[in-house]
C-alpha cells in the first residue's frame, strides 16, 4: 500500500476542546475530493453562466452539493451527519443569499436538488460503510457447500478444461 505524505496543521485552542484530534491532518486522500469540487464548480461556473436557466442546472446543484458534502467529510474527518448538516445549511444560505441580490432568484426546487445532493453522499457512504462492516462479520464463518447441497463446477466456463472439483486454480 502506497503512502502519501501527511501535513498535520494544529487547531486553535477555541476548537481542541470540542473535537477529539487537535490537529487537521492534510493528505491526498483527504484534499482529492476538495479538488474535485473545485475544478467542478469552476467547469461548470465557465460552461454554463451563471444565473441562467438551463436544463442541467438540477443536475449541476446535485453534483455540486454531493461534492461539498464528500469534501467538508473528507477534509475534517467529522461524523456523516455533521457533514451533511453542514452542507446542507451552505445551500439553504446560498438560496437566502440568492435572494437578496439583484437578479438572482430564491429555488425551493434548487434547495431540493442540494438537498439530493447531500442525501446521496450520505446513503453511499452509509452503504460503503455497512458492505465493509458486513464483509468483516461474514469473515468469520466458514461456509459449507455440501451442507446446503452445493458442489463445484467440474468444467471451467472459458477454457473448457476439467477440474480435480476442489474449487481452486490447479498447480500446472
């Protein structure tokens, strides 16, 4: 396994006492989908101007929001919901803020798509995370295929050869 080279930058004393680390640990892992979401957000600022309606602009909110919601997870390693929360307020304060400057308009539905966005980092990173929990606990037990009335496959599919029936590569 590759390891990248870690910038460990300490927090001010106003936040230690209410996270458990006092550093923000700055790796390629962690920065990746903060650049992800900046070059998205300056592509799609240059392809599609700004404050103009165009039919991908539900998608470009969706993308943009998932994103932010991966980055903010990602960069300061908080719970899921914190991130989502935190991303998710973003968009209601930039729909507010939208709406107090001059021509630009306030979106319920843009306030859903940021809403989609966030909703499925959450559920991706939720299901990542019960596969891996699930992969872990199903380690353990051993199955037994001629208990359940199973056996191996005589033929392989591709090369057409017969196995010995125990399942695994032959030592040719």
């Amino acid at each position: 396994m590759v390891k990248f080279p870690v910038i460990r930058f300490k927090l001010p004393a106003v936040l230690q006492d209410r996270v458990d680390r006092h550093y923000l640990d700055i790796s390629l892992s962690r920065v990746l989908p903060l650049a992800a979401l900046l070059t998205f957000g300056i592509l799609a600022g240059l392809v599609f101007n700004t404050g103009v309606g165009h039919p991908y602009d539900k998608v470009i909110h969706i993308g943009f929001y998932a994103l932010l919601t991966l980055s903010i997870h990602a960069l300061f390693c908080c719970r899921l919901r914190i991130s989502a929360v935190a991303a998710f307020g973003l968009g209601l304060a930039g729909e507010l803020a939208q709406g107090l400057v001059p021509h630009h308009e306030m979106s319920l539905a843009d306030t859903v798509a940021n809403g989609i966005g966030v909703a499925l980092v959450v559920a991706l990173i939720a299901l990542i995370r019960s596969e891996v929990r699930q992969a872990v606990a199903d380690d353990a037990e051993d199955l037994d295929f001629g208990e359940m009335g199973l056996r191996p496959v005589q033929v392989r599919y591709l090369s057409g050869e017969v196995s010995d029936g125990s399942g695994f590569p032959s030592e040719k």
